[in-house]
C-alpha cells in the first residue's frame, strides 16, 4: 500500500506542475483543442465566426472553470481562483443570447457560478446561479 500512495503523490505533485504551467498558458482563454503546436484554441475568441452551438455557447466549457476551481480547492492557490472567475464572467455572456440558454447550462455554470459560490461564498456567483 506505501508504493501506491507514494506513486500516487508523486502523480499528484506532476499533475499539479503541469496545470500551473497550462493555467498560467491559457488564463485568459476559455480552452478546448490543441492545434499542431500545442497551443489551445479559445471558445470565447469573438473575432472568429462560431457556429450558434460552438464557440462561447460549447457545452464543455464550464470544464475548464471546474478544474481550475478543483486546483484551487487542493492548492488554496489564488491564481486559480482568478482563472475561473475569467471563464465565468465571459459564460455569463450565454445568458444575453438564446442559444447560450441551452439544456447543457448546467455544466457550464455548475462547474463555475456554482463552484466559486460553494468554495468562496461570492454574492456575485450565488446571484448567477440564484441559490437560495
């Protein structure tokens, strides 16, 4: 069982080493694909032409949030913090179009709104997702 848990720590300490490097790479962008560089892509790019179903509106895109939110829970790490609340503010833009209000709403502002309010206590997530 020690060889287990050693590996999976080190695992752990890996995983937290590359998402520091990745989180500080694409912190202003809402991430999906890799293009033949390595280089993310970003869903909330405004000045590329999006499908109504893509682009900002993508039904992943609260993931991104979500494990930057699950990185900030294990680290305490700010910086964490401050990236999901980007992804969150520029989602918030799916509720002023229609085809933002989709039946995949909720993984996109679970993983967000929702997260930030139950880590944090922040009035203006809790306002978004309408807790009571």
């Amino acid at each position: 069982m020690q060889k287990y848990e050693a590996w999976a720590d080190s695992m752990i300490e890996k995983v937290r080493e590359k998402m520091k490097w990745v989180s500080a790479k694409n912190r202003d962008k809402i991430p999906y694909q890799t293009d033949e560089n390595g280089d993310y892509d970003d869903r909330s790019d405004t000045s590329r032409q999006w499908n109504l179903d893509d682009g900002l509106n993508w039904w992943t895109n609260g993931f991104w949030a979500g494990i930057m939110w699950l990185l900030y829970q294990d680290t305490g790490e700010a910086q964490y913090a401050e990236i999901a609340r980007v992804s969150e503010e520029k989602l918030e833009k799916c509720f002023q179009d229609f085809y933002g209000l989709h039946h995949d709403v909720g993984f996109m502002f679970m993983l967000t709104a929702a997260a930030d309010y139950r880590l944090t206590g922040s009035s203006r997530s809790r306002k978004t997702i309408m807790v009571k």
